[in-house]
C-alpha cells in the first residue's frame, strides 16, 4: 500500500508552495488508495508552536485533505536517540567538537586554495581519550553521519528522472546539535522508516538532501521509499517571489476562493494536464499522475486562480454550496452565472429580497418606467414575466436595446449589469419589483 506524507514544521503559516507539496502526497495517496499522513516536524522547539501546528491542521481540513494520521517528531525523542546510538556503534555516525568560528576558518582556508569548502573530517581521527579530554572541558559534541561513497547515492526521481549526488563533494552533514536539539535530516528518515513510507514528494530545494537521505536509509539497512521532486513555483512575472510566501489558505478565503480552484490549479501547474474548472475532486485524483510533472518552474497565477474560481462556481450544483450560503436553488441556478465568488452570490441574494438602494432614474425615463409599473401590473407573474414586459413596452413606446432595458435594470437591481433579467424578475416578485419602479 501506498503511504505518502506532508511533513511541514510548524513554525509559521501554510503556504501556498506548502500546499501543494501536501496536495501532490495527498492525491497519490487518494489515486491509490493509499494513506496520507500529517507529520509535524517539529524538532525545533523555540520556533514550533501548538498554534501553527493546529492552523496547518486547519487549512488542510479546509482544503479537504485532512490526513489519516498525524506523526509529531518532539514525540519521537527517544526513538532518534536509539538510532543514534546504533548508527554510532556502526561507525556510520560521529562526534565532533569544532566551533563555528572554527568551521568558518576551515571553509576560508579551503576557499582561498580553490578547493570545495568540504569538512576535513578532523574529528574522525579523535581517540577516546581526545573525547574524554573535551568532555572533561565540559565541551559537548555535535554529531556528523559519515557519507560514504559504498553507500547509495543515486536514485530514479519520480519526477526528474536518474539522479544522482557526490558523496565526496558533500560536507558530512551535521544531524545533532552540541545542545542535543535536532536538526531535520536524520529523524525525518527515521520516521519514513517507521511510517512505512513509501513515496517522499518534496520541492527540488531537497533534491540534495535526498541524496543523503538515501545514505541514511541505508545506513539503517532499510529500503528507502520513492523519491519525487517537483520544482518549484514561481509568481506570475516568473521570478520566485517573496509574495509566494505569504499567500496561503486565509488569504484564499478571504479572497472568496474555493479549496476546489486552489486544488483544480495546483494539481496541474507545472504538468502536461490542463488546467480545468472541475466540480469534484474526482477528476483530479482520477488523471493524477506524478509522471505528468515537468521540470520548469511552474507559475503560480493569482489571475488565473481568481478566474478558474469564477469557472468553477458557474457550474456548480446548489447542493455543493447550499450550507454555504442563503440562495434557494432556483436562486443560485439565475446567479451563478455571473459571480465570481460565494460572497458575489450571496450578495444577489441581497438584490432579489431587498430593500435595494437605486438611484434616482434619469428624467427622461421616469415616464417610461411609470408605463413600465403599468404594464407589470397586469401581467401574470409567471417565467415569461420579463420577454412580456420588455415587448409590451417595446410596442408602446417604441424603445429598443439599451433604452428599453438599462432603466429597467436600474430600477429593478440597483445595479447596470448582473444576472438575466429574465431570471431574476420572478425571483424579485410582483409586489417587490412594482415597488422598486415605482420609488
Ligand atoms: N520539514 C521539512 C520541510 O518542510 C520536510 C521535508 C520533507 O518532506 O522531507 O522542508
């Protein structure tokens, strides 16, 4: 069985990158009838909180990706000491005691004889005693793991094809503090271990460290799970904004976006696929495939999320949206239309229950709107209401296009463009629109 994850740490907001990181594990999981699990990297205590853990929990909720499980790294302690210490014993992972300041001039001297600033691996050729002496100076380790060109370092990207790092051209990678805090790479290995996880979907900014990654599997002895990097997303303009960043589901809901035009564009930017106003999930996760990713950027548009909003709802059934909002069927079917947002919608609502707030008509068509008041109040008030009128008063005053409707439309709606007429007239009513002409 499949087993995809979404491990963000929680440290701030969802963003929309982070989105659809969650949406591409989300959908191979669903294509295969798999499981999705919500794993919380927080391994970093000063910046993790309860509160961004609970809004990505939200926004996935929102979304309609909720997870089947959810995995939380501070919980995990023990277990990544465990490993640590086996991984030790095996020589895959070692202590080392340089100072930053010390590192810095290391990477300086290599730099200024043209060489890659790697790790020299001083720390390798430390005895026991060398140990025992730092300790007894209270000075605390860091942990290295030891990359090792035997070890795998190559792997067929699910979206980029045969890929590859130099495990020669890497600095051994630090993977514990001196404090004993964590850093990312070893326990999220750990947990894919444990999880069972068979597909690791990520941006491109981690193809690296999956190369090390794969070291760390094996270093474990474990078989490592499918690897899948889709590159990254950029703005409109195609540069990798800051803007980026800060977009995410409050501001979608703000915006009177639906989680269905957020998924519809996501699943498919960036892919061989078209982007398409659906009106489930379904034909998402039907046409899913990872392969489909391409290997440019892919842009992210709010422009076009706005419009495929727009799309979406125009062809959306009553019973998707009717706890949404206060439109009755025959209400949404003589709106949707024309809105570009449930709030749009709601606020036509507003417009066929009344009071409307119109201006007052040009003197030219109070008359006409007089005769118009006329007529509708000897017509039956059924569907043809507004072809019986308008050609009524075609007929007595000679008016035709913009001239017969526009005063109409003004009068009846408060506003110059909307909805049919046709449909919305008998919605408005009888009492309400003779009302309305005649204020
Ligand atoms: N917490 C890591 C991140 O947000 C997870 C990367 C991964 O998917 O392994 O970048």
């Amino acid at each position: 069985m499949i087993v995809t994850r979404f491990a963000p740490s929680p440290t701030g907001r969802l963003h929309v990158g982070n989105v659809r990181t969650a949406l591409l594990n989300w959908l191979l999981a669903r294509k295969e009838g798999g499981r999705f699990i919500l794993r919380l990297d927080d391994t970093d205590t000063q910046r993790s909180t309860e509160a961004f853990a609970q809004s990505i929990r939200d926004d996935l909720a929102w979304l309609g990706m909720a997870p089947d499980a959810e995995e939380k790294q501070s919980a995990r302690m023990d277990r990544y000491e465990a490993v640590l210490s086996e991984l030790a014993a095996a020589g895959h992972v070692y202590r080392a005691y340089e100072t930053p300041e010390e590192l810095e001039l290391k990477r300086k001297v290599l730099l200024g004889r043209g060489l890659p600033p790697v790790y020299d691996r001083a720390a390798l050729s430390l005895t026991e005693a060398d140990h025992a002496r730092y300790e007894a100076e209270g000075r605390r380790p860091h942990w290295r793991f030891r990359l090792d060109p035997a070890l795998p370092h190559q792997w067929d990207d699910l979206v980029r094809g045969p890929s590859h790092i130099d495990p020669a051209s890497l600095s051994d990678p630090v993977i514990r503090r001196a404090d004993g805090s964590w850093l990312y790479m070893l326990p999220s290995v750990i947990d894919d271990v444990d999880m069972g996880i068979t597909h690791v979907v990520r941006g491109e900014d981690h193809v690296t460290n999956t190369g090390v990654q794969l070291q760390m599997f094996a270093a474990m002895g474990k078989p490592a799970p499918h690897f899948g990097h889709a590159a990254l997303l950029t703005g409109a303009d195609g540069a990798l904004s800051k803007r980026l960043g800060s977009i995410g589901v409050s501001e979608f809901r703000a915006r009177g976006i639906e989680p269905l035009a957020v998924k519809a564009l996501l699943a498919r930017l960036g892919t061989s696929l078209p982007v398409e106003p659906v009106t489930s999930d379904e034909p998402l996760i039907d046409s899913f495939d990872i392969a489909n990713l391409g290997r440019a950027t892919a842009r992210f548009d709010e422009t076009e999320l706005e419009r495929l909003n727009a799309s979406i709802l125009h062809q959306t059934d009553h019973a998707a949206i009717s706890g949404r909002v206060s439109l009755t069927e025959t209400e949404w079917l003589a709106v949707r239309g024309n809105v570009s947002t449930l709030a749009e919608a709601e606020s036509w609502k507003a417009v066929i229950t009344g009071p409307i707030i119109a201006s007052a008509p040009a003197e030219e068509d109070r008359a006409y709107l007089a005769e118009a008041a006329r007529i509708l109040a000897g017509l039956a008030f059924g569907p043809e209401v507004w072809a019986e009128l308008t050609d009524a008063l075609k007929a007595a005053t000679g008016r035709k296009g913009k001239g017969l409707f526009m005063p109409l439309r003004l009068a009846l709606t408060g506003k110059a463009n909307g909805p049919d007429m046709a449909a919305l007239l008998p919605l408005i009513g009888r009492e309400e629109a003779l009302r309305r002409l005649a204020a």
